[in-house]
C-alpha cells in the first residue's frame, strides 16, 4: 500500500517516505526546471498542505533562498523529525494533536468530518501523488485504517493512521 503511505507523509504530521518520492515531490515543485525549489515554490507546497509561513520566515529558517535536491531531503527530514518526533510530555502530545486536526482538515475538503476516497484522491493529485496507472484505488487505501468500516476516516482513524499504529 505505498500509495496510501503518502497520505501519511503529508500534513502536519508526516512520516518517511523513500527517495523516489522525495525526488518526484522536488521535481514537480521546480517548476522552472533549474534543479533548484525556490522559497516561492517550497512555500506553494507548504500551503498546500496547510503549512503557512512568510518568505522571510522562510528564509530565516533554511537561511538560503533556494533548495537543490540535497537541502530538500535535508528540509523534510528536519520537517519529519519536528512534527513526528518522539513526544517527551503532554504539551508536546498536545501540539502532535493539535497538528493533526489541522492535517485532518487538509484532507477533509468539504469539511464534514470523514475523508472520503474521492477527498482523498482529490489531495494527493493536487500534491501530484496519485498515480492513476497505479492500480490500487482510494477506497482500498482507506479501508487499512477504517476500523469501524463505514467507507471514510474520522478522526481517530486518522490520527491512527498518521500515527501509523494499527487500528
């Protein structure tokens, strides 16, 4: 289930993701074709999955002003190990919960509560991560974390899955 392995790379809340799929996401952020993301471009992505923050936060964080492949992978790996890391107390717990209500809310478009496979598959091609050719579908994908079996995630399967932990 690689394919639904993305949705638990992405959000506030992401996990590993292999090389190949790091490289296909900074391919399709330079959108110039230079080898290089521009904050301009970084800051597309980071809103896109509800991430906000200025150029000039930007940049006082990566103190750069574009990325090639390497500060990328260097980027999200610093992402990933910030917003997943091991949580040492409850306000850490609290911030983990926090970001994953504001991931759910990435996924959950019309706002209702449950991700859908049609909201879900609509996400992951805007972050150019569906693969139609793939030939596994959304609702497969979302039926490894729907504990209850109604057909969409809430939540607390959400969370599960971001957390990556078995329902």
């Amino acid at each position: 289930t690689s394919q639904f392995r993305h949705i638990s790379n992405l959000g506030t809340s992401m996990s590993s993701i292999n090389s190949n799929d790091l490289h296909r996401i900074f391919e399709k952020l330079d959108k110039n074709g230079d080898g290089l993301v521009s904050l301009d471009e970084l800051q597309c992505l980071l809103e896109r999955i509800g991430l906000h923050s200025s150029l000039d936060e930007l940049e006082s964080s990566l103190g750069k002003t574009s990325l090639d492949p390497f500060d990328f992978s260097f980027f999200y790996d610093s992402v990933v190990k910030r917003n997943i890391g091991e949580s040492k107390d409850a306000e850490e717990d609290s911030n983990t919960e926090s970001e994953l209500v504001e991931a759910f809310k990435v996924y959950d478009l019309d706002g209702d509560g449950f991700i859908t496979s049609e909201e879900l598959q609509s996400v992951l091609s805007r972050l150019g991560l569906w693969d139609e050719h793939g030939g596994q579908d959304c609702k497969s994908m979302i039926i490894v974390y729907d504990s209850n079996s109604d057909g969409v995630l809430d939540f607390e399967e959400f969370k599960n899955m971001m957390l990556l932990t078995n329902p």
